[in-house]
C-alpha cells in the first residue's frame, strides 16, 4: 500500500525535538529509532526515527549537512485539543523560546486557537476541538 508521513528534517535538534514532544502530548511515543554512527557536522545523533505524535506517525532526521534553510509556518501540525487548559498548556510549552505567530484567542472559526513556531522553527495550530 502507499502511504505518505510526514518527515521532519533537523540540523542537530532532532532528539531534543522528540523529547519535548513525547513529554507535552499525550499518547505521544518513539516508534523506531536508528542512530548516526557518529554525530553528524551539526551534532545530530538521529538517523531516522518514527515518533507517534496523538496517533499520527512522523519521520525526524537530523541532516548531516548544514542546510540554508529550516521549517516555515505554510507547513504546520495542527492539533485539536481536548480541553482550554490542555491547548493552553501546549502552548505555553510548545512556545517557551519559540515564535507566536497567532495568540490565543477567539478567531471566529474557533473559539480558542493559537498558532506558533517552537523553538526548533517547528509550526504548530492548536485548536479547540
């Protein structure tokens, strides 16, 4: 069968992504993992791994080359939260030494939605379901 994952590619931060990820949302884990042999240039130790994030899988890749460019916030995972204090605690923690890029609050096609880069230049819409 074809499938398509998302993949996302890091220049050194992709363990430190994973962590922070698998800590803040639920049902959030380490599917495979598979090491450099030896860190990359950037000091990434991730080959490939797939991580379960809320039941969807994703690729994480820290690139050995130095790239010119990173993520952008026309690619983004958006996440429909359960609860106000659950969106609010994503984002608060997703946020921490990252971007906002919409404050929470009241847009019309939600009545609580935020949306920010985190500190990995990962984008991230956070929803009230």
């Amino acid at each position: 069968m074809t499938t398509a994952t998302p993949f996302l590619m890091f220049q050194g931060d992709a363990q430190a992504a994973i962590d922070l990820y698998t800590g803040i949302l639920p049902g959030t884990r380490v599917l495979h993992m598979q090491r450099h042999p030896a860190p990359t240039s950037n000091g990434g130790t991730v080959m490939l791994a797939r991580v379960d994030i809320c039941g969807r899988e994703f690729l994480f890749s820290d690139s050995p080359p130095v790239h010119a460019f990173t993520f952008t916030p026309s690619n983004s995972i958006f996440v429909d939260c359960n609860s106000r204090e659950e969106l609010e605690r994503f984002f608060t923690a997703l946020s921490q030494d990252g971007k906002v890029l919409m404050p929470l609050d009241n847009y019309g096609f939600s009545s609580h939605f935020g949306w920010l880069n985190d500190r990995f230049g990962v984008s991230w819409q956070l929803n009230l379901a």
